[in-house]
C-alpha cells in the first residue's frame, strides 16, 4: 500500500474512528484502525464490536492495500506534524510508514486479516433527516438514560417516528426527558433502543455534518449515512417503558419563574445538599411564596426566595437537585413552568411556550 493525502483530511477522518477504537487485551486489532487503499479511495475503519465507522475519502493511491495499526499512536503521531500539509502512507514489511516533508516515522501493525467487518445494512427503507434534527433530538435526552443498570432499556435512548415529528426519549427510572423534533415530513421510523454509551459517540460523529443524514435500521443495527461516513450501532432488543402513564393527567400547583434565577438558587442550595442531593420546594401561592431549601447536618442550611408566578394549592416536595438541574440544558426559554400533580407525584419540568421538550422527576421521601 502507498498513498498521498492532505494532513487535513486525515486529521478529520482519523480524530472520528480513533474514539470508536476498544482496549480490548484478548482481540488487540480492536485498538487499531484499519487502512484499505483502493481506486484512488481511503476507507478509514474502526469498530468495540458495538459501535463501527467507516469513513472514505479521496486520496492519491499509488499501490493498493490494506494494513492495520493502533488508533491512538497513529493519530498522536499526525496531531503533532507540524507545517507539512500533504503526508505519505506506506506499507514497510508489514508495517506502516508515515512519511511528510520533515517527519518520517514507522508504526508497527497488526494483522489486519483479524479485524471484524462491520454490518452492512441495505437502503430499502432508507430515511432522510436533517443533521440538527438528529442531534436536537439526542442531545436533549440522552443524559438522562442510565449509565448502568441491570435493565439494557433503561441504559439506551429510544427513537421512534410520530407522524411528522422524531421522538426522542431517555429515563433511568428517577427521571424521564422526552425531546420531539418536528421534521415536516410524515417519517417511519419503528421503536428504536441505542445504547446510552453509543450515542455520545454518534453525537460526536454527525456533528460534522451540516446537511441531510440517511437513517437505515433493521431488526437489531441501526446505521448513519452522510459524506462518505457510515456509522453502525447495535440496537436493544427489549421494551421501552410505557412513560406517557407516569406523566400526571392533571396540575395542581404550578410554578412559572426565570431559569437563570433557578439555576443561580440551585447551586447555592447544593452547596448545602446532603449526600443525597436533596433539595426541598416549598410553593404557597395564596401568600406569593416559593423557596428552594437545603439542609446538611454537617454544613448547615440554606434557603432562597424566588419571584414567580404561581397558580393552585401549596405543596412542599423534595427532589434531587441534580436531577432537575440537568434539564436545563435542553430548554432555551428565558423561564421555565414547574408543574405538580401532587404531594406524590412527579414534578414536570419545561420551557415557557416550548411543547417540544417535556422533563419529569420523580420526588423524593422526606
């Protein structure tokens, strides 16, 4: 294998495969990134068995040919040439050599007759959608899925198609994120679990990509088309839960205030938290009263008085304050409605005038 490309390119290429490598002792090829020269095209691979990419990109093949080295040196190595803009890609025995106008350097490879082919699904039910659409949606939810957990479903986000908007949902069973996504066109997309650990990585990836992405999905793969990349994830197999019963049918107290005001409350309060982070809410809107409280027996205590516009009965509810601080990030509005079903019942949470993003916590004992 002999090849020519712009550094530039193979930064790009190389920064995105490099993260989807796996330090796996037993099947090494894994950390490796595999290089195929063919017909003036780079294919750039790399796959942990549950998430892979394959990138293609132009370059300049004088012999054909295929080698694998390890992800992290190779892309330590190109990071740091500096001035050269075109770098040559050679196989010496076996191994790579990476050459430029100042810098030469060898890597050693491993066989690439051990690397694993990714899954290739079929076009059939190839659907298009905006790249922001995409990443709106994964971003305003995926924080809350479970990071562990005995129950798979619990660890992953879900997508499905509703008409004409994409639905995005995530809850690890304490709280539950809902982004819908209107995409003015009628999509068919079937309940669809990713792995909360792959979808950080699937953000990262499309955020290169400014137009239209291509969503292909089959019974256990679901896979991301745009630009000569092609980004495959393992899908979970097993039932969302039924969330649209949890969220309360009525509200009884609700609470209308700035957000930034909020989160300003709520980081003093957590520096009084306990260990639990448990923060304590305290609504009366006959006497125009809402406070955030924190007590710790080992710090002391804190209260804060918000100004906000509050409708029904008065209630006192305790949550955990990181919980509630988390969707944050996934409201844009200037102020946000806290709304109560009750001493019991979840807190829902969303921005004013924004029906796009809906947040339930579930509350606390006192």
């Amino acid at each position: 294998m002999k090849l020519e490309c712009t550094k530039e390119k193979l930064i790009s290429a190389i920064s995105k495969a490099e993260k989807i490598t796996s330090k796996n002792m037993s099947l090494p090829v894994l950390g490796c990134i595999l290089f195929v020269a063919e017909n003036n095209n780079l294919i750039i691979k790399s796959t942990n068995l549950d998430i892979g990419i394959e990138i293609n990109i132009p370059v300049k093949v004088k012999e054909p040919g295929t080698v694998a080295v390890p992800g992290g040196v190779f892309l330590g190595l190109l990071s740091n040439i500096q001035g050269d803009t075109n770098i040559i890609l050679e196989e010496d025995k076996g191994n790579l050599r990476i050459s430029s106008k100042n810098t030469t350097s060898l890597v050693k490879a491993v066989v690439s007759d051990d690397f694993p082919s990714l899954p290739k699904l079929s076009g059939e039910k190839e659907i298009s959608v905006k790249s922001q659409d995409i990443l709106n949606g994964f971003k305003s939810v995926w924080y809350a899925a479970a990071t562990v957990g005995i129950k798979p479903e619990l660890s992953s986000v879900l997508v499905f198609s509703d008409g004409e908007d994409l639905v995005f949902a995530a809850t690890d069973s304490f709280r539950l994120a809902e982004k819908k996504v209107y995409t003015k066109r009628k999509l068919e997309i079937p309940p669809t679990l990713i792995p909360f650990k792959n979808v950080s990585e699937i953000i990262r990836v499309l955020e290169s990509s400014e137009k239209e992405i291509s969503i292909r999905i089959d019974h256990s793969q679901i896979a991301f088309l745009y630009n000569g990349v092609y980004l495959v994830s393992r899908t979970i197999e097993g039932n969302f839960p039924d969330y649209k019963q949890v969220i309360p049918k009525e509200t009884k107290t609700e609470v209308i205030t700035l957000k930034q005001d909020l989160i300003q409350a709520l980081k003093i309060a957590n520096i009084f938290s306990d260990q639990f982070n448990q923060i304590s809410l305290n609504i009366s809107p006959k006497k125009n009263f809402f406070e955030i409280k924190t007590k710790n027996a080992n710090i002391g205590e804190n209260s804060n008085k918000l100004e906000a516009v509050l409708k029904g009965e008065e209630t006192n509810i305790n949550f955990n304050y990181k919980y509630i601080v988390d969707s944050f990030q996934s409201i844009d509005s200037d102020s946000v409605i806290f709304s109560f079903g009750g001493a019991s019942q979840p807190l829902i949470i969303k921005g004013v005038s924004d029906s796009s993003f809906l947040y339930l916590v579930m509350p606390m004992n006192k």
